[in-house]
C-alpha cells in the first residue's frame, strides 16, 4: 500500500499536512466599498478618490474572539489573516507607514488581538503579507496599478523607486516577524514577470531574511523563486489530482472562496452551498491537500450572515466526519479508484479507509479495489451504524443470467440516505 510522499519541506509542514483545514480572512478599508477587494484597481481609482474609506473606517463591531469561534467550531485548525493587501492599507500599527488602522478612526492594531484570539483556541496562525502596493510612492506604475491609464501616467511615474519600496517591504516584513510572536505561515503575494518578479522584491534577499528570523515558517510559492517555498498554491479552481512539481508529489493549499470575490462583497449572488463546500474540501484531501476557506468581513468588522450560516453547516458536518479530515490524505493506489460519485480518504495511522458519498446510491456499494477479506468492519460515521457487507458468493448476475467473478468488497446501503450533506463510511481494514 506504498505510496510517494513528498518530500520534507524548508519549513515544517508537518503539522500543515494533518489539519488540512484552515480559514482565509481578507479584510480592510476596502471592505466599505463592498465590491470586490480590487476595486482600486478596477475602477482605476486615484488616491483621493479611495481616501474615504481610510478616513471613515471603523469597524466598531469587530470581535475577534468571535471570528476565531466561528471559525474554530467550523473546524478549522489554522488562519491566515491579510496584514496589507494590493491597496497598501496596514492593519496593524507598522512604523514605516501612516498609512494603517491606527491613523484611522478604528484608532488600534487590529492585528494582536486577532493573533491573540486565534491562537488562544489552539490554532496556528498566518500572516498575509502583499507583495504589491498601490498606494506607496515609489511602487511603480504597471498594468495592474489604478493609473494604468492615467493622461499623465509617465509623470505620475517619475521619480518612483523601486529600490527604496523594496526596502519597504522588507522592513515591514522584518516588522511582522519579530513582532507579533511565533508566526506559522507567511503567505506573500503575488509576483507577475516580468514586470514584477522577483528582481522586483528582491525575493532572494527576503527569502534569507524570512529564514533568519523564523526558520520554521511555512512559505507559499508567489515570491517567483524556484526553490525554497514549502506549498503550492493553487487559487480558485480545484485541481484534478494531487499537485506535482517535476513529476514529484509537493504539499498543497487550494484557497478558495464562499462566492467569487475575497474581499466582503455586498453585492455577490454566487455563494457557494454548504454541500458543495464540503465536497471542496472531501475533494481536496482525497488528492492530498489542504484547503484554506477564505471569508470577507464586513466594514464593521463582523462576519456576515451568509458567512455565518455557512460555516456553521460546514461544522455541523465536521463535528461527526471529522476523524475522515485531520490526518488524512490520498488513498494508497492499491485500492483502485473510489465508486462512482465517491472520494476516498485514508489515514495512514490508524488505517481507516473513508468512503465520502456525493451522490447516494441504491442497494449496493462496490469497492472494486478492496478484497472482501481485507474488510474488518465499516459503519457509517454521523452515527456509528453498521454497514454490513452484501454476500454475493464471488459472483454476481448480468442480465443473460451469466455469472461473473468479483473479488472487491460489496456494502449493503439503507435506501434513505443519512442526515447529513456528505455521508462517510469508514472502513477497518486487516492488516
């Protein structure tokens, strides 16, 4: 039952590869606009224009130990929370900028007492950092600035140095590591060669820096370096398999959002339903990953109702699956592919082997890959009930009433299917 695991990472992993489940927060002025966290960029926005949402913002019902609650009874094991996003706004207190939460009327670090709550339930924390930022002076003009195509963009770009944000960034990074205690994940993001690579961030020099400062760190994949990240990171679509890089299995993140945009969207239809979420998540531990479930707070710092209702579905289901989730991943390739409309998850310690139902069949379930004497017993985990095996003596008929072997293992289904959006069957198997 072997199967390739991938390599150990720069930074630890280790404990990234058990949770598998984590909560993406991105959040800031930008959150008043309520229209996508790109709105800057979108509507080509001059600063100015965008200054009201610094000048007004204050998020007076911002609760972290609610946010850290909400997303802990979900089941989620770590968080990563956007420290500055494209639009340069900080949200704790850095010395290198006026340009943050304490200088509006919030008038406070947003940030420690996020970390403080988070972590005060068991949960590993996250730092977003941007790698871009549209309000520096010295960020130069490109084609995702909001004075792309601004008459006067080359005056506009006179003077900017990217020298001088480079030590910016670097100094703010320096800041948020040494800072704010034991940080587990620095999330950067993003690079676009070649107008800005990692030339652009001096991304080498940071890289050795990160490590000095947090040798442990796990690093995302968007400082355009060829080694040296810990995860891949693919955004906004599922993969069909597990992430491989030169034809090696790496560790991985899906991050992936309730509706389209990342930021609070007032406006948004496209929420994804709580099944479907769930089956995100089945979906990304089959193939090994992990999935980083992003919400958007509102301006006033809470999270909304469609927000709310949907992690508390996702742990509804967590509280009775959970055992399917932590500590699993891809199922050895000796157990063949799941039944249709199912993924498997296997964890490697205990030896059980989950059958996730997306869809519920009637009668039987074959597990084509699995000899029946391999099977010890299964049941069903929102309640423990046994799933007993379908005795087909070795054979089953076809309609021409010819007998045909079969040596997987078949379960015996109630008709009505279980309460519950995904039901899991675990397996017990032999030695």
């Amino acid at each position: 039952m072997s199967q390739i695991q991938p390599d150990p990472t720069p930074g630890d992993t280790s404990w990234f590869t058990h949770d598998r489940f984590g909560m993406f927060i991105h959040w800031g002025i930008y959150s008043m606009g309520a229209r996508h966290e790109w709105l800057k960029t979108r509507e080509e926005m001059s600063d100015a224009a965008y200054a009201p949402y610094f000048d007004y913002f204050d998020p007076d019902l911002y609760d972290p130990d609610a946010w850290a609650e909400a997303a802990s009874d979900a089941g989620m094991k770590y968080f990563v929370i956007t420290t500055k996003h494209h639009d340069g706004f900080c949200l704790w207190d850095s010395e290198l900028t006026d340009y943050k939460a304490t200088n509006t009327p919030a008038n406070r670090d947003l940030i420690r007492p996020m970390l403080d709550a988070f972590r005060n339930r068991g949960m590993r924390a996250g730092l977003y950092h941007s790698l871009i930022d549209w309000h520096h002076p010295d960020f130069t003009i490109d084609r995702h600035h909001p004075q792309r195509n601004h008459p006067d963009r080359e005056a506009l770009d006179s003077g900017r140095d990217m020298s001088r944000y480079r030590d910016y960034l670097h100094g703010q990074v320096r800041e948020l590591l040494t800072g704010y205690g034991d940080v587990d994940i620095l999330w950067c993001d993003f690079s676009y060669p070649p107008e800005k690579g990692r030339d652009a961030w001096g991304s080498e020099e940071l890289y050795k820096i990160i490590r000095s400062l947090r040798p442990n760190v796990i690093m995302n994949d968007r400082l355009d370096l060829p080694a040296g990240w810990d995860i891949k990171t693919p955004e906004q679509f599922q993969p069909r398999h597990g992430v491989e890089v030169n034809g090696k299995p790496v560790v991985w993140e899906a991050c992936q959002t309730f509706s389209g945009s990342w930021g609070y969207h007032r406006d948004e239809a496209s929420w994804k339903s709580t099944e479907m979420l769930v089956q995100m998540l089945v979906d990304t531990v089959s193939m090994g990953g992990n999935l980083l479930l992003n919400v958007g707070p509102t301006g006033r710092g809470e999270l909304d109702a469609r927000t709310m209702e949907r992690l508390r579905g996702i742990g509804k289901w967590m509280r009775y699956h959970k055992k399917a989730i932590y500590g699993c991943t891809e199922a050895p390739e000796s157990f063949g592919p799941p039944p249709k409309d199912c993924r498997y998850t296997w964890n490697p310690v205990t030896k059980r082997l989950y059958v996730h139902l997306f869809a519920w069949p009637f009668g039987q379930l074959y597990l084509d890959g699995i000899a029946p004497e391999r099977v010890a017993y299964a049941h069903l985990l929102n309640d423990a009930s046994e799933v007993l095996r379908q005795d087909i003596e070795a054979w089953q008929h076809d309609f021409s009433g010819e007998k045909r072997a079969y040596n997987g293992t078949a379960l015996r289904l109630p008709v009505l299917k279980p309460d519950t959006c995904v039901p899991v069957i675990e397996v017990m198997l032999k030695d």
